[in-house]
C-alpha cells in the first residue's frame, strides 16, 4: 500500500486527536502528559458519560477507555460508541490491568480494536497508537478505493472473481465473486455461485463449447478472453465477457485464475445493430448487396475446396415499374417486402453465418451461408451454397416462380408480380462473383427478352443469342438508370442567312470510357423493347437542354428528336411532351419530332392520329430519311407534317451521278407543292452545298457544318465559328445568295 | 520548588522509604524543565484522589460494598504506582485479587495495612509539595 495518500498526509502534518477516557485523574493528567510529549493531541474525560458527550459532535482519530471505571465502564462505553453512526471502525484501545485475562475477552467483545496493560510505560503506549492509527488509514484508504472500484465496477457492469484450481487431493475447484460479479450473473451479495451455477446459466447451445474453450485454457494455462451468452437466473438474456489471467505459484505452477466478468450486452447490442445496417437491407431485412457478395465469395471458397458446384439465382420482378409507378412507392415497398417473405421460404435462409466454423475442413457450416438477398431495387438473389447439379437450382427456381404467382395485396388491391429468373452455377458458368453475377443476369435477361416468368439456366449461346448481344442488351437495361445516356447535337443550317435554325438530337450511351454510337445499340433497344424508355427519357432530356440554351443564349428554335413508329402509337405520347414543356417552360414549339418514312408508312394508320394531335399542340414532325421508302403521295398530301428530310444517300451523290440529283429536285418539287419544308441531310462538301442549294434547298446539316456534339461544343461552336462568321461555307453560302435564288422564310430567330 | 529537584541525593531523603525515587524520577522526565509543574499537579492530584478514596475503601468495607471495594483498589493500585507509592499499590493489589477471586476473609486486616500505609504516603507527597 502507497503511504503517499492524501489522507496519510493530512493525518501526518496534524498531530492526531485522542480521545483519552479514565476516572482516576492520577493516570489520566499522566497518561494526557505523556502522550501529549509525544505529539498527540490529547483530550481527556473522566468517566464513560463525559466520553460519549464529547463524541455527540466530535470524531477523534482514535479512542483510549480505561476498561474499570464506576458508572458507565470501558465495555459499556465501547459497546454504545461503536453503535453509533460513524463510529463503527474508529479504533478503541482499551487499558486493563495486567493478568486480567477476563477484561481482555470482555474487551474484545464490546468492539475494542486492542487492548493495553495499564503500566507507567509511555513509549509503548504511544507506540501502540500509532500502530492502530496507521492501521486505521490504511483502513479508510482501503475502504476508499474498494468503494471507488466498487463504483466503477458497477457503472461498468463489471466484477471481478477468482478461481482456485482444485487440489491434489481432488476436491473441485473453488471460485469467489466480488459482490459486483454476482451482481453481473444475476445473483445478490451474499449468494454462493460455484462454476457448474454458472455454465448452467449459459445458453444451451453453447455449453459445450465453452466448456471446452474453458477446459482448453485451463489445460494450457493461457489467457482467457471471450463473450458467453447467458440466460441469468431471473431470465433475462445476457452477454457476460470473462477475462482471466492464471496465476502461478512459487513453483511455477498454475494455481488458478483470476478476472473480471462484464455484462457487455448493450455493446454488443449496439454492434450487431451496426454490423446489420451495414450488411441488411433496411426495407426487406435480407441480406444486401455488400453481405451477398461476401457469402457469395466464401460459397465459391468453399465449393472450390470441397469441389462441389454452387449456384446463383438472379431474380428480377416483371413489371414492377409499373406498379411502383400507378400504385405509388410505398406501395411498391409493401410488394418488396411481401415477395421478399416469399423468396425467404424458397431456400433454407440462414439469417447469420456461423462464421468461425467455415474454415473447418468437412464441416457443414458453408450451409449456413444459404440465403435470399436484395441486390437492389427489384432485383433479388438466391444464393445456393452447394448443389448437386444443375437441377437442383431450376427446382428451387421453380418454387420461386411457383410462390410468385399467387396475387400480392398492395395497398389494397390485388397485383400480379412474375419474377424472371437467371441461373448461374459455380465453375461451369464462372468462377468468380461477378463474372457469375454477371452471367446470371444474361440468364436472367434472355428470360425477360422471351416473355417473363420464366427461368433459364445460362449458357453461351442462349437461345442462339450470341453472349455479347445479351450483355449488351442486359447493360443497356440499367442504362437510364444508371444515367450513361447522352445527347449530342447536330445543328441544321439555313445556308442563305448562315445561321442555325435548330439542331438534331441524337442519342449516345457513354457505356464506361466508351461512347456507344447509335447504330450499335438503338436496334436492339428497338427489338427488345428498350426503345420507348430510351425515347422517353430523349424526349424529357431535349426538353431540359431546350431550356438551358434557351437560358444561356436565347435559343428559341426546336430540337429535333428521333421516335421510333412505336411512340406515336402510344396514347401518352402528346401528354409526355406537355408534361416535359411544362416542366422545364418551353412551348411545345421547341421540340420536334423524327419519324423515318420507312416506320411512318409501316404502320400508317396507327401513327395518324397521334400527327394530328401533336399538329394542335404546335409539335411539328418530320419524315427522316425521305425517298427510301415507299411513300404513297395520296397519303402525304393528307398527314400533318411539316418537313421532309432528303435522305443522306442522295446527298453523297450530289453532282456525282445526274440521278441523285434528279430524285432530289423531285423530292424538293413534292415537298414545294405540299408547302413543306425540305432539308438535306448528310452534307459534307462545300460542292453538296452548291447544288443542294441550287436546286433550291436551304436548309441543310451534315459535317460540313458540324458534326453531332455535345451541348456546351454547340454553344462553342456558334461562338467561335457561325457568329464571327468565319467557317469556309459561310462565305461560299453568301456568294450563293448573291446568285439570286428566292429567300425562303423560315420560323424562328436565325443565328 | 519541590525537593524532587534537588535529586540524587547521598542520603536518602525522609520519603524515599515510601515513594521509589526511580517512579519521581520518571515522572519528573515528563516535564525535565518543570514548566508544565507537571509532577507537582500529579501529586496534588494523587493526593486529592487517595485523601477521597481511603475514607471510601472504609466505608465500602463497613457497607459490605466489595464492587466499590475493588475499585477503590484498582484505581489506586495504578496511581499509587505511577507515583512511586509502589507498597501502597501492592497492598491494593492484594485486595483487588482477593475481591475478584471472591476471597472476602481477611479484608479487614489488608484493608487496616492500606489505610497505614495510604497514611504514610499522603504524608510522603505532602512533603514532597510546596505549601
């Protein structure tokens, strides 16, 4: 013990006060003198009475009763002091007389610390009760500090305790709780636990490995450290940490352990909530992506191990879209969380993984990484750790689109949800996560492309699609969400003003670093049916540039967006450029639309009505690509279209062979006596520009002029070359002017 | 002051067959520069304490009070010797044990002996103290 306390030292420079107590005023005035010589602050009394009146408001170091004394003795002194508050552990010598064996007894009895053989002989008196002084601090420092751990201990849950090993002799062993590790196991102050108490207390499920963890380290002598679960004995869960450390004998022997217990649950608690957030989803409570691929990654470790296949199931809802869309988002997190139950009966769902176990040679417990999670949106996987074969995983994929079937109750209504279902299995289709992940969502998008509700297995030549078909077409699915759509621009040019009257938007997918041109893709967003969201997130994205230009520099013609036939059969087509318009507020002047001759006169009498209506909104339509298809010319002469563009081929040709240059004086003728406008495409040379123009179209776009660009090139573009009119064909394009061909009026502000 | 001072002496003074030079002496140890009058405020005590106790040792004797008997005994057995009276202190000793061995023949006579010598020492310390 460290004397260096504050109370030693506080005790030290003040001489300590002595309450000295005897009737005989002889030994009382000698007793005072001598020990007031030796540096004792000395207070007398005469009798037992005075001693406790004197103690009613005051607390000496230490007290000295002479043990015979008429009246109130030292006994009956001792006993009523020590009953009084704060007087129960201040030290008590008692004076008797020598070879009076009795009063030492009694002494002891009524509470006195020591006793004292009354004798002349003062440096032992002095001696002694400087003895039970120091014996007295040491006390309160002792007291003081074990109330102090006690404190701490309580406040953090905690508690110490000891264990003896058992002897050789064979008795078990013993182990001693501080009143706090009782506490921590549930039990009072005064309780007696012994180890088997307490492995009874731990969950069933657990017993034996702790007993083994515990019979380990004890065998070893090594340090212990773990997290037991427990049910104490009042019911209430726990997670108890027992930390010990052996102690040795002289011998070096291990005798025993000694620790603490700590009730840890809260932590825990509040880790495992962490460790779910991270790794679960919050609206489905199934395993999220992060957690997917990591069971993923060890399934694939284990499988490759034990050289059995496994598989991943990809599961997409069919047209959840469309429900999350007319139902509202809640509703489609009610029918989320409604398929996810659904899968979760599918597979045997293990909730957590028994993750200490997984490296275990031979063990089982890769099965617990079985699960259903959501990888996003609508999107789910299953995940197989082991299977036998191939049939295994279309069964539980049968059950899956089985369970679906059945109609889901969202927000009161009845909804039909079918899943498509892509099956990847471990080596054959891939032997990591993603390439497995991403083979199975080419499994699961040739089920989407072959009608839904359905599962396929992957193979490389899926239902003779070739294998970067898919994946592209997979890829371009996530596309719009995933924003790698852009427009670029082409503008159109009236030659004789050289001025922009509008531009062409043209679609691009900038699909990683590269920047997919149309050609590549827009064929197959038109066979699998990707062109209407593509479309429609063109006709929103046109609207939203209308604006900013409009913004930045007055801008005020229309641009000019492609539409496969498929949209304008769309009912909702009119009322989408309205919603657009209003959205971003442009007149709906500012977009026009593109529909190629070829898809104009396919489907001809589906399309009509939407040109009619899109006429009495001010939304004027071209037909693209015009003289390669069939047009009947009773129809044109009926449809409300408002321009013609001359198809590029015949732009090439241009004063190369006289019979491009003949069908493009017919097309312009036509489009004259239609009273529409004409415009060439395509053109490249300032030669094509001569005659296109000689022939009498103005309005003309091609690379001569600018090739498709970005928005912000285009706004450079006007800057740096139409505006200080400094291109080669602005010059070429005013001497044609000069040459006299009628001025032809054209809407909008030229630039 | 007192004749203490004058110690050690060739001649042994007239007290020194009642009260054991060795016992003053280390009373007078207590207080070697006599400013506390120490020694002469413990014979002044002791006096007082045996002029009250000697007549109260007859009384319990004559009452049949052996309880305050002995402890007339006992509380002057540990003055009387830490004054140096040490036959007085012997005399109340031999009481104190009879009385608690529950020996209460021959009392009379100690008691006789203590009142003698009790005599003898109060006429020692009254010597001993300035008048």
């Amino acid at each position: 013990m460290t004397p260096a306390l504050p109370l030693a030292d506080e005790l030290a420079a003040k001489p300590p006060e002595v309450l000295l107590v005897d009737d005989d005023e002889v030994n009382l005035l000698l007793t005072a003198v001598a020990l007031r010589e030796r540096g004792f602050d000395i207070t007398e009394a005469g009798g037992g009475e005075h001693a406790l009146q004197l103690l009613a408001d005051w607390a000496p170091d230490i007290i000295v009763l002479d043990a015979m004394m008429p009246g109130l003795d030292g006994f009956a002194t001792c006993r009523r002091l020590r009953a009084m508050p704060g007087f129960e552990n201040v030290p008590v010598l008692m004076l008797t007389g020598l070879d009076d064996d009795a009063s030492i007894t009694r002494a002891y009895q009524a509470g006195a610390t020591d006793f004292f053989v009354k004798a002349n002989q003062w440096s032992l008196l002095a001696g002694r009760l400087q003895y039970l002084l120091r014996a007295s601090r040491t006390r309160i420092e002792l007291e003081r500090s074990q109330a102090k751990l006690a404190r701490a201990q309580d406040l953090a849950r905690m508690g110490s305790f000891d264990w003896r090993r058992a002897g050789a002799a064979g008795s078990g062993g013993s182990l001693m709780l501080s009143a706090q590790g009782l506490r921590v196991l549930g039990h009072g102050p005064g309780d007696h636990v012994s180890l088997r108490g307490i492995l009874r207390l731990v969950q069933r499920a657990e017993r034996r490995s702790v007993l083994r963890l515990l019979q380990g380290v004890a065998q070893h002598s090594s340090v212990l450290a773990t997290d037991v679960p427990v049910a104490l004995p009042d019911g209430r869960q726990r997670i108890i940490h027992v930390e010990a450390e052996p102690e040795f004998n002289e011998h070096g022997h291990s005798v025993g352990y000694t620790g603490i217990v700590q009730d840890v649950t809260d932590r825990r608690v509040a880790e495992d909530r962490i460790r779910h957030l991270a790794n679960f989803d919050s609206l489905t409570g199934l395993p999220n992506r992060r957690q997917l691929v990591w069971r993923m990654e060890r399934a694939i470790e284990h499988a490759r191990r034990l050289g059995h296949p496994c598989a991943f199931l990809l599961i997409d809802l069919d047209r959840f879209k469309i429900i999350n869309d007319t139902l509202g988002h809640a509703a489609g997190d009610e029918l989320l969380m409604e398929v996810a139950l659904r899968l979760r009966a599918c597979v045997r769902h293990s909730e957590q993984v028994t993750e200490g176990a997984l490296e275990a040679v031979g063990s089982r417990a890769h099965r617990t990484l079985e699960a259903v999670g959501r990888l996003g949106g609508d999107e789910f996987i299953a995940l197989l750790p082991e299977i036998g074969d191939e049939r295994d995983a279309q069964r539980v994929a049968d059950r899956i689109l089985e369970v679906m079937r059945d109609p889901v109750l969202v927000g009161g209504q009845e909804c039909f949800v079918t899943a498509s279902v892509g099956i990847a299995i471990f080596p054959r289709d891939g032997t990591s996560v993603a390439d497995l992940m991403r083979n199975s969502d080419v499994a699961m998008y040739s089920v989407k492309s072959q009608g839904k509700d359905a599962s396929a297995v992957y193979s490389p030549q899926l239902a003779g699609r070739g294998r970067e078909k898919l994946e592209l077409e997979s890829a371009l699915h996530k596309a719009i969400e995933r924003d790698e759509l852009v427009l670029h621009y082409q503008p159109m040019i009236d030659v004789r003003s050289a001025r922009m009257v509008g531009a062409e938007a043209l679609m691009r997918w900038q699909r990683g670093n590269m920047l997919v041109p149309p050609g590549d893709f827009i064929p197959l967003a038109e066979e699998s049916g990707l062109i209407l969201p593509l479309s429609e997130w063109a006709l929103r994205e046109a609207a939203r540039q209308a604006r900013l230009w409009k913004n930045s520099f007055g801008f005020d013609n229309a641009i000019s967006v492609n539409l496969p036939s498929r949209m304008f059969e769309r009912s909702d087509l009119v009322d989408q450029i309205h919603q657009n318009a209003l959205s971003y507020g442009i007149p709906h002047r500012m977009i026009q639309l593109e529909i190629t001759e070829t898809g104009l006169m396919k489907e001809l009498q589906s399309v009509i009505p939407a040109l009619h209506q899109l006429k009495e909104i001010d939304v004027e339509v071209a037909i693209d690509d015009f003289g390669t298809g069939y047009s009947s010319l009773a129809y044109l002469t009926t449809l409300p279209i408002s321009e013609l563009k001359i198809d590029r081929s015949f732009v090439r040709d241009l004063g190369v062979t006289p019979q491009s240059s003949g069908i493009v004086t017919a097309i312009i003728a036509v489009a004259r006596s239609l009273n529409l406008r004409v415009i060439g495409e395509g053109v490249e040379t300032l030669r094509q520009m001569e005659v296109l123009h000689r022939l009498g179209c103005s309005l003309m776009q091609g690379f001569l002029f600018s090739r498709p660009i970005a928005p912000d090139d285009l706004e450079l573009w006007l800057k740096q070359t139409v505006l200080p009119r400094r291109a080669p064909w602005i010059g070429q394009a005013n001497e044609l002017d000069v040459g006299g061909l009628a001025p032809r009026a054209l809407g909008g502000r030229p630039f | 002051m007192l004749a203490m001072s004058h110690a050690p002496q060739t001649q042994p003074p007239a007290f020194a067959s009642v009260l054991d030079p060795a016992s003053l002496q280390r009373l007078h140890e207590l207080d070697p520069e006599g400013a506390n009058r120490v020694v002469e405020r413990v014979l002044r005590a002791f006096e007082t304490s045996l002029t009250r106790l000697l007549p109260q040792a007859s009384q319990a004797l004559a009452q049949g009070d052996h309880e305050m008997l002995r402890h007339v005994a006992h509380t002057l057995k540990s003055s009387s010797a830490s004054v140096g009276a040490l036959e007085l202190s012997r005399c109340c000793s031999e009481i104190e044990n009879r009385l608690r061995q529950m020996q209460f023949d021959g009392l009379a006579e100690r008691l006789a002996r203590l009142n003698a010598e009790g005599g003898r020492v109060l006429a020692a310390v009254r010597s001993l103290l300035p008048d």
